[in-house]
C-alpha cells in the first residue's frame, strides 16, 4: 500500500539579512497507514517544523524552497487555503506543543468540542452532545458531562492533554501529529496518555506521527524512529534495530543520554551544542561535535546508506562506528 504521507526533499529558512537559517535542509520520508512513527532529537532539530510543514503552518517568514509534500498521492504544497483548510480539519490533526495555549480559555470545552463537530462532521444540538460524550470517554475522562461544562483552566493537565486528543480525533483524521504530548505531564499521566494513544491504534486503526524528545516514550509506543540534527533526518529505522543497533554518532549520544520516563529535562548530554542555522557546517552537519570525525566529514555530505533492512544512516564511518 503506498504511504499515507510522503515528503519528499523538504528544504526551508528564514531569510534575513545576514543569510537563511535553514530549519529544514531535504527531508525525506514516508509516514505508512497504521502505524506509529516517532521523531526524535535535540531542541532546535526542526521537528516542530517539519509538522508545521505538513499543514503548511510554517510562521509567515519561513520560505519552502524546494521539495514536495504528498498526502495520499496528493501535493499539499501546491493547495490554495481552502482545500488546505479542508485537508487540516479533516484528514490530518495535529496536537500542539502546548496544548493549553492551543484552547480558547474563554470557551467551555463543550463549545469548542461543538464546534468541531460542526464544521467537519455535520453534527448539531443533542447528536453533537452524544458525539461530544462519546469522544470524551473515548479518552478515558471519567464523569464527561462535567468536563464538557468547564473552561481550561479548570482541567488538571492530564485532562488537558485528553481533551486536546478529543479535538484532534473529533474530525476522524486519517493522521494524527502528535507534538510533545506528554512532555508537560507528571510520570504517571505520561504513561496514562501513552497508552491511550496505544489504544487509539489498536482500536481506530490511527496513524501517528509522535515527535518527542523522550526515547522512553518511543521504546513504548513506536514502530519507527527518525533521528533528526539541523533539519535533516541523519538515521532511521525500526525501533527495536535503531535501539540496538544504532549506527549515526549523533543518535548513538542521544541514547547515551537518555531520560527516563518522566524527566522533563532536555537531551543535553552530547558535548557541544546545535551550531546557529545560518553557519550550518559543510559535509556531514554533525562532525563538529562527533567523536569519530575525520577530514572526509567535514567536506562530503555523507550519502543516505541502508545499514540493515529498513535501517537507514547518514554517516561516512558507521561501520567503524557501530563496532
Ligand atoms: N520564527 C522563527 N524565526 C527564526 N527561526 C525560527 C523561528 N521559529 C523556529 N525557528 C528556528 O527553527 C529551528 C527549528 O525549530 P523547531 O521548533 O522545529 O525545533 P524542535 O526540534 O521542535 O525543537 P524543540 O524540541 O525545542 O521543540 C530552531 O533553530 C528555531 O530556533
Ligand atoms: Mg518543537
């Protein structure tokens, strides 16, 4: 079956005076029905930036330069605002990083909910409310006529991040972006949305794509990870193979730093930090701050070789490096 969503060669910046920071530097990769796709890497990778892409959300000063976004065979980046509009509503959601700003806080979460419902699904008055019910326990919030009867600031934020899943899922997307979403969220709730959302596969058939900086998270609920570095995708593959197996430097230090569920710190601990976008280095983006590097590394860009079965890397040495 062709994949539901593929991008192709995504290259994106900001253009300023003293050069483009480029956030997006020729994604690729395909996202297939049902499954569990996580994106990993450090603050300032270009994860929240790549989703953004997706619904074409890039803040107004972001340029695409090149590449193609292709939902179910389909061109996103050619569409005018309306079918865009269509296509966001409908057939992709996306949870935000923060998802109590993403709520009307003058709103009760019955409106909000009915509004949704409205305008993707055609619902009105008592067969919305039942919807509305529906979604709500579909997330697992006990008592749902209460919660539909408060405003955000009255949800703990378990209940937060459930019913930002209830948004999301009310339009019946055929994909799910899923950005941090448990980041902000106490060890015990994390786990309580990690298997919701296990659940939602298992029982809607979901396709997601869950960018975290927590490899915990991933180990539990994903099928595939991309490790991303400066807007590139520098190593992907199955979960289990990528944790065992990794062979990029740069997803090798990541796993060396790994948090434990629960830890709300950053991926910190690979020595050097993520260089400024306008003086992206030559060759492989990550020699500066490698251990392994050598001459080669820092004036070729090292080719997109399969290391193993669906395992993917971009590293001059990843054989000397993996042994
Ligand atoms: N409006 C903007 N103008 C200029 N640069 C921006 C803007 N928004 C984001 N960036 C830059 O784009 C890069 C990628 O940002 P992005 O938000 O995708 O990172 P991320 O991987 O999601 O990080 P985090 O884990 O912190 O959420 C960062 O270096 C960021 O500083
Ligand atoms: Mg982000």
């Amino acid at each position: 079956m062709a994949p539901i969503l593929e991008v192709q060669g995504l290259t994106a910046g900001f253009p300023s005076a003293d050069g483009t920071a480029r956030v997006l530097d020729g994604v690729e990769f395909a996202v297939e029905q049902g499954e569990i796709l996580g994106i990993v890497g450090e603050s300032g990778s270009g994860k929240t930036m790549t989703a953004l892409s997706v619904l074409q959300l890039l803040p107004p000063s972001c340029r695409v330069e090149a590449g193609e976004i292709l939902f179910r065979g389909n061109g996103l980046l050619a569409l005018g605002g309306r079918e865009m509009n269509a296509i966001r509503g409908e057939e992709i959601s996306m949870i935000f990083q923060n998802p109590r700003s993403s709520l009307n806080p003058l709103f009760r979460v019955e409106r909000t909910l009915a509004q949704v419902l409205r305008t993707h699904r055609g619902l009105k008055g008592a067969e919305a409310r039942r919807a509305s019910i529906e979604l709500l326990v579909d997330v697992g919030l006990p008592d749902p006529e209460r919660i539909l009867r408060r405003y955000p600031h009255e949800l703990s934020g378990g209940m937060c991040q459930r019913v930002m899943i209830a948004f999301a899922l009310a339009s019946n997307p055929k994909l799910l972006i899923a950005d941090e979403p448990t980041t902000a969220l106490d060890v015990t709730v994390q786990l309580q949305v990690i298997e919701l959302l296990a659940r939602l596969r298992r029982e809607h058939g979901l396709t997601l794509v869950l960018i975290t900086h927590n490899l915990s998270v991933v180990a539990e609920l994903c099928d595939r990870v991309m490790v991303m570095y400066l807007g590139r995708i520098v190593e992907e593959g199955p979960v289990a193979e990528i944790f065992d197996h990794p062979r990029h430097p740069y997803t090798i230090g990541l796993l060396g730093s790994r948090p434990t569920l629960g830890d709300h710190g950053r991926l910190n601990a690979i020595p050097g930090s993520v260089p400024d976008l306008r003086e992206r280095p030559g060759g492989c983006p990550f020699h500066p701050r490698c251990p392994h590097a050598k001459d080669v590394c820092a004036q070729e860009r090292p080719a997109h070789e399969e290391v193993a079965p669906a395992h993917w890397t971009e590293c001059h040495f990843w054989r000397e490096v993996a042994a």
